[in-house]
C-alpha cells in the first residue's frame, strides 16, 4: 500500500493574493510537487483558466493529477528551464504569471527510497528526476577531493568543507558509500554527531542534493524563463528555502529592475506568518519575492 503523502502548500492564499492577476489566465507552476499550489490556485480561478505544471519527477507528476483532479491542469515531464520550448508545444505563446515553489517535497523528504533525509536509511539517489543517470552515490564514490570541497564550501556554505571531502576520499577506498547512513557516520567523523536542533551533515546532504539536479543552474535560468513567457502586466513569484538561492533570485530580480521594463512587487522578501509556521514547521525559513513585467 502506498503511504499518504501529506502535502501543505506554503504561503498559498499570499501567492494567489500577488499572482492570479487574471481569473480567467493561463498560469505556470513550475515545481509542481504534489500539486498543492496548483489546486489552490484553481480554486480562485474561472473555469476558462489554465495551469500548466512542469516537474522532473515523473512520480510527483502521476500524484499530482490525482490530487488535483482538475482537466485546467496540463502536467509536463520538464524542467521549468524548458518552460518556453514546452509551452509553445501546447500552443501557448504567453502566460499571465509563473510560480517557482523552490523547496523540495514533503513527499521526496519523508520517503527514505529517495535518499533526501539523513534521517532515515535509505539508497544515496537524491535524484528529483528517476529518469537522469547522476545520483548522489556516484558523486560521494567518482568526484575527486578538489569537486567535494567546492560544492561543500559552495552549495553547503561548510566552512570544514576540505576536511569532509577527504575523510569521503578515505572511506570510499575501504567500500562505496551507497546509505545515507554510511554518508552520515563518515561526515559525523569530522563534524561530530548531533547535539542541537540540526545534525552537523545537514547541509553536506543539502549540497549533494543541489549537485545532483543541478538546481543553481535551474535558478539562474528564471529571469531567462519568465522573459520568453510571462505577456506585459504578468507576475513571476519565486518561494526559496535558504539564503543561496533567495540571494540569486534576489540579484536576478533587481537586474531585471533596472533594465525599467520589470517593477517588483515585493520590495523585501516576504515571510510567512506565525500562525503558518506553528501549523507546518516547513514553512519557516521561507522567503517569496514577486517582479512584474511593464
């Protein structure tokens, strides 16, 4: 029997309040997840409206449609970075707003098949899309000293990003290192193991995960996306869970500023409520941020 995912869509009657400008538009979501987002928003919209949703998990794409249960929903086996190619394919040349919920799943977190979470046994994959060769067991057991340190340092932001990499390097000669839990007791040998709210590998887990589905690059592509698609007086709203990307989308938003032919709609980045982050614990290190075409 398969578990029942719970799902909570983060900051949604926000993002609907600043998105859905359009009730009868056609809209993007492009991280459709398990579709939480997506069936709220068609909850506000009229029946004329569309949403295309693209993911690179071909199984969050089958969930989703069951969830949704709406035919305004076009599922695309996509990354949003292909959002203009995919859409022309459907014949659709422009849209009235764009979602980018940057946060990973409930459901990729808590299924231990995955390899997202330090906290449960299960393969190094950490792979968003199933269908992609690179997992993160060939990068822990294939990339060498200089490649570990630089996404540890770069995508972790740990400063014992050398000493991580070699002790990899070490026990990787002995055997491969195919759990999330052998991953966890090699870097608990130079991090030490959990004494606080957070286990020290955390954000080694975190820069695997980001290598793997190469997710900056995905991010830098969004001011590329949003202007091949989004049609003048469209809204672009990106959801980040940590500072990296909050500071790329933040710097491709004020660029996109001052060329004068986009306003921001937040002028800060907005955060949810306290009501939201007792009820989904999830929800608390989220950062929206919304830019309008002219």
């Amino acid at each position: 029997m398969e578990p029942v995912w719970t799902h909570i869509p983060i900051m949604a009657p926000q993002i609907a309040q600043l998105l859905l400008t359009n009730p009868s538009g056609t809209y993007m979501d492009g991280t459709l997840g398990l579709g939480g987002h997506t069936k709220f928003f068609l909850s506000k919209l009229d029946a004329q409206a569309h949403i295309y949703g693209f993911d690179k998990d071909p199984h969050a794409l089958q969930m989703a449609v069951q969830r949704v249960g709406d035919l305004r929903l076009t599922a695309c086996h996509a990354s949003y970075s292909r959002a203009a190619e995919v859409l022309a394919e459907h014949g659709v040349k422009e849209i009235d707003g764009a979602l980018f919920d940057l946060g990973l799943s409930s459901y990729q977190l808590d299924d231990p098949s995955r390899g997202f979470s330090l906290l449960r046994e299960g393969p190094l994959d950490m792979r968003f899309d199933t269908t992609q060769t690179l997992t993160a067991a060939t990068i822990v057991n294939t990339w060498g000293m200089d490649e570990l340190e630089r996404i540890f340092r770069d995508y972790g932001e740990e400063h014992r990003a050398a000493q991580v990499a070699h002790a990899i390097l070490t026990a990787r000669r002995t055997q491969p290192l195919q759990t999330t839990t052998q991953l966890k007791q090699v870097v608990e040998t130079v991090l030490g193991p959990k004494h606080g709210r957070i286990h020290p590998a955390t954000q080694i887990f975190q820069a695997l995960r980001i290598a793997c589905n190469e997710e900056f690059a995905h991010v830098e592509q969004i001011a590329l996306v949003i202007g091949q698609v989004l049609k003048p007086g469209a809204r672009a709203a990106v959801l980040t869970f940590h500072s990296l990307e909050d500071r790329l989308v933040k710097n491709q938003f004020k660029a996109l500023a001052a060329t004068g032919q986009w306003k921001l709609v937040t002028k800060h980045a907005l955060a949810p409520d306290y009501e939201e982050v007792k009820q989904n614990r999830r929800a608390r290190s989220a950062k929206l941020r919304v830019i309008e075409r002219v």
